[in-house]
C-alpha cells in the first residue's frame, strides 16, 4: 500500500465523499494490505454506486478470497445484470467467467 497515494485519496473523499472512483481507488489501496477496510469501501461502493460496474468483480474476488461464496455468488450476478443492462459486454464477460470458475462450471482444459 503506498501511504502517501492513500492520504491523498482520503483528502480527495473528504472533499467529495459521494464520488465513486475516489471509493474505488480507496478500497483497491486497502486491498494489499487491509481486506477488512477495502471490503467496507467496496461494499459502500455496491451500496450507494450500484451502476459503479468495476465494483463488482473486485468486491466478489474478495468475497471469495474471505470464504464468503454466497456473498460472493450474488454480488456476481448483480454485477452481470448491471454490466448488461449497461451494454458493457467486456465486464460481463469478466463477471461471468470468474462467476462460472467459482461455481465449477469452467470446462477448460487444465
């Protein structure tokens, strides 16, 4: 985590704490080093943003990475829904290959 970059997004949400991609930036810092904080922000982020389709895959991964799978499951299909509805077809796509990974359902040859 570079402290020095973290400060300064935390000054950047003082100044506008509603703005997605400073919650963003926020909880990717705090991913290497604090998933208990990056989860509070990426969880604020599903919360508050829920159009924010970046969320979704990094906030499923650590849901994963945490053992929490059914959180994990839903917040990838949310993500899904939100990516098609938007007609953003690369994070569907993404959302759903590591949706069917977790689920078992990748049939590539290792």
């Amino acid at each position: 985590m570079n402290t020095d970059r973290l400060a300064q997004l935390l000054k950047f949400l003082e100044e506008d704490p509603h703005d997605p991609f400073i919650l963003y930036a926020i909880a990717t810092e705090y991913r290497t080093s604090d998933n208990a904080k990056a989860l509070a922000y990426y969880e604020q982020l599903l919360a508050e943003h829920e159009d924010y389709v970046g969320t979704y895959y990094h906030a499923a991964k650590l849901y994963e990475e945490l053992g929490q799978h059914e959180a994990a499951e839903r917040t990838y299909k949310k993500g899904m829904h939100v990516s098609r509805k938007q007609g953003n077809l690369h994070a569907f796509s993404e959302l759903q290959q590591a949706y069917n990974k977790m689920m078992g359902l990748d049939y590539e040859d290792d």
